[in-house]
C-alpha cells in the first residue's frame, strides 16, 4: 500500500479547504445546530458539485480526502451528501424513466434521498426486518415503519428495505424505490443529541403502493441479493461515517491547540502544562491512527476486494477516537468549552452520534471478532 497522496490530490485538498472555509463554514455557523433550509440545498450542492460528494468519480482515495474536509467544517452537510449519493446509487440499479427524472434532481441537490433499514423493532440485526411488501397486480403495497432514517423528513426518494416473503427469511429482504410524489408516506422528525442540522426521521408506510419494477433486481430478480448488496454497500458507508468521525476529531484538535496556545494561567499558556500537552499528543496520535486505518480501509474497497474487518476497525476506531478527542478539545477549553458560543460543544455532540449509526461499536466488535476468531456471534 502507498501511503502518499497524489501532487493532485494534495493540490485539491487545499483547494477544497480554502473554498470549504470560504463559501460553506458560514452555512455551517448559521444552521449548524439548526435545520438547514430545503431552498437552500441546490445552492449548497451547486457550490460542492466539483468535489464529487455524489459519487461522480472513481477515485475513492480522492473523494475520501475530500468527505474528510467537509466534515471538518460541516458534518451535518457531509452526512446530507453521503446519504442522497447512497440512495442515488441505489436508484441508478432501478427503472429507466425513475432513473432519467430521479438522478439528475438528486446530483442538483433539488430532491433528496434516504436509505431506510431500521425499525422500531429492528436496529443491530437488520435481517429481522418487519416491514412488509406484498405483490398485488403491478404493484407492491407496503406497509411499516422505520425509524432514525437519515434525511427522513426531506426525502422525495426513500430506498425502503422491506420483506417480501417472511417464509424465506432474509432471501425475502429487499430494498424497493419509494417516489413520495407518487407513493406517498409520512415523515416525522426525530431530534437529537448532536449533528442536528442533519435531519433524521420517523417514516410510515400505510397500503403505500409502488410498481412492481421498483423493486431493486426487477420483476423477476433474486430477493435476498437485496440484503447482500445492502450489507457490501456497508463497507463505504462505514468509511464515510469513519471519515465524517476523523474531519471532527481534525476541528476539534485544531481549536484545542489554538486555545491551548492562546489561554494563559499561572503566567504561562496552559498548553506549556505537561498534563495539557499529554492530552494534545493523545489527540495527534489517536487521530493519526485512525486515519492510517480508515485510508486503508478505503484503499481496500477501492480495490473491490472484500474487507468488513478492515471497515469495521475503521469505522469503530475512528469514532471512538473522535469522542475521547472531542471530550479532551472540551476540556481544554475549561468552561468555555461547555458554551455553545464555542465551537467545540457541537464537535463533541456531533461525535458522540457516530458510535451508533452504520453498525453500533459493538457490531463492529463482533464483525472484527468473526474475521479473528472465525465464529460469528450472529446465529
Ligand atoms: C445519526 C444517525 C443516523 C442514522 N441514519 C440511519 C439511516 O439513514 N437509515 C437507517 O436505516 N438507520 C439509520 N440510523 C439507525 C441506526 O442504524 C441504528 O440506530 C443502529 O443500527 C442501532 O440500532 P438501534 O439504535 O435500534 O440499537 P439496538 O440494535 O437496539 O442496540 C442497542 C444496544 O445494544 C447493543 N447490541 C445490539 N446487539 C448486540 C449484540 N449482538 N452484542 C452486543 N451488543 C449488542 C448495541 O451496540 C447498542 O449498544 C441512524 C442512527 C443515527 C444515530
């Protein structure tokens, strides 16, 4: 593996930086704990369309360093970009004509798009999935709820994960393209702790009908493969959440060293403290680790070579990694540190949900304990 970056990923990495700083960090400050503005999403998507956040390039090394910048400066907006590029994926496997209207208002930022697994009942082991799909005529009804589901409340396209025959277990799993102008269901938003700019919703699914041919793998196409694909497509998620987790823990650090530097008792700068600095060398070396893991993680999936041991250390280190060193920014700040007037309150927030989404912690524990061990927790 090399570890060095390209002279033009290096080049667009500091372009990208200057330009996130510039034209999106205001955005950033105004709704980072607030809903941004539906009218503004084409805006924003138009001023990020040369950094491919919706998987416009190949170069998974390229866009990786690119998720990291913007979660540095707006995790809540990478997040948004991360799951309308999911679902536009998902919708690029589906109905020509959906594709053709879909794709391009999706790219524009003018329809948004969720992923839904979870349900009430069904969070770690989305092989227990309850929400039904039945083959009636042309269409399938479904009929269910999911929970926590990513620009819920926004979404014009929702890829819903349903069951399509329970006598076949998880062979009946499969994801269905839902169009909310022609199939419509509700949505009602979930607050919480951090990332709150980046809404995440009830959904419910009441006799919702939808064509037959909007079922992922087409009329006659294999169920089951639904669930396979869901838990590849897995491996990148857990690397962009491991992304998002490492461009916080980056702000976070960066105004730590700038406080410690700054702030002054017993006539020093308390970043001349050793206590100070063992936490600022923890910080630097923690988030150097996982950085190495989660650029080897996407160097694997880039290779298409399989690699959920690989993903799943990232993706549980780097978010791990992201609250101690969110926790230790907040205490370097002292008090400050606990204001919503600085900056590194919302890091800590918006890291410590990143332990739960794409896979818990301790799923990713026992994914890596599996690859170790050779014995799965999971039957
Ligand atoms: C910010 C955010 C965004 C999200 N976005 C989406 C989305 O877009 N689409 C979507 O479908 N879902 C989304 N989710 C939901 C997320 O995927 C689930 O919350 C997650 O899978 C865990 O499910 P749960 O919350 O029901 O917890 P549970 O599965 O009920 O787990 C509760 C606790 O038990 C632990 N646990 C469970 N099983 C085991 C086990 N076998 N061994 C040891 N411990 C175990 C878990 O680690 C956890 O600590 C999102 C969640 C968050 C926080």
């Amino acid at each position: 593996m090399d570890f060095d970056f390209t002279e033009e990923q290096l080049l667009l990495r500091e372009s990208a930086r200057k330009f996130l700083e510039k034209e999106i960090k205001p955005a950033a400050v105004a709704y980072g704990d607030a809903r941004i503005p539906r009218e503004m999403f084409p805006e924003l998507f138009r001023k990020l369309r040369p950094f491919s956040y919706m998987g416009e390039t190949d170069d998974l090394i390229t866009a990786a360093l690119l998720s990291e910048e913007l979660a540095r400066v707006f995790p809540a907006l990478e997040g948004i970009m991360m799951i309308n590029s999911a679902c536009a994926r998902y919708i690029q496997a589906g109905p020509h004509d959906l594709r053709e209207r879909a794709l391009p208002a999706l790219l524009a930022g003018e329809k948004i798009g969720c992923v839904a697994i979870t349900e009430p009942n069904v969070g770690s082991n989305p092989a227990a999935i309850e929400t039904r799909a039945v083959a009636d005529g042309d269409d399938y009804v479904i009929n269910g709820r999911k929970t926590w589901i990513s620009n819920g409340e926004l979404s014009d396209y929702a890829i819903v994960i349903c069951q399509t025959d329970p006598a076949k277990g998880k062979e009946g799993i499969c994801p269905i393209i839902v169009e909310r102008e022609r199939s419509a269901y509700e949505a009602r938003d979930l607050p919480k702790l951090g990332l709150k700019a980046f809404a995440t919703s009830e959904l419910v699914f009441t006799d919702c009908r939808v064509p037959r041919e909007n079922r992922l793998g087409g009329r006659r196409g294999a169920a089951g493969a639904g669930l396979k694909a869901l838990l590849q497509g897995f491996q990148w998620a857990r690397c962009r959440v491991a992304l998002m987790a490492l461009g916080i823990a980056q702000a976070a650090f960066e105004a730590a060293v700038d406080y410690a530097r700054q702030r002054r008792q017993f006539g020093k700068p308390i970043g001349a403290f050793q206590l100070i600095q063992d936490m600022v060398t923890g910080m630097a070396t923690e988030i150097d680790a996982a950085r190495l893991l989660t650029y080897r993680a996407v160097h694997l999936v880039k290779k298409g070579l399989r690699c959920d041991r690989e993903t799943s250390m990232a993706k549980a280190y780097a978010t791990e990694m992201a609250v101690r060193t969110t926790s230790r920014a907040v205490q370097i700040h002292g008090a400050y540190g606990l204001s919503p007037e600085y900056l590194v309150e919302r890091y800590f927030r918006d890291a410590r949900t990143l332990t739960i989404p794409d896979g818990t912690t301790e799923i990713q524990k026992l994914i890596i304990g599996r690859s170790v061990l050779g014995l799965s927790a999971f039957r």
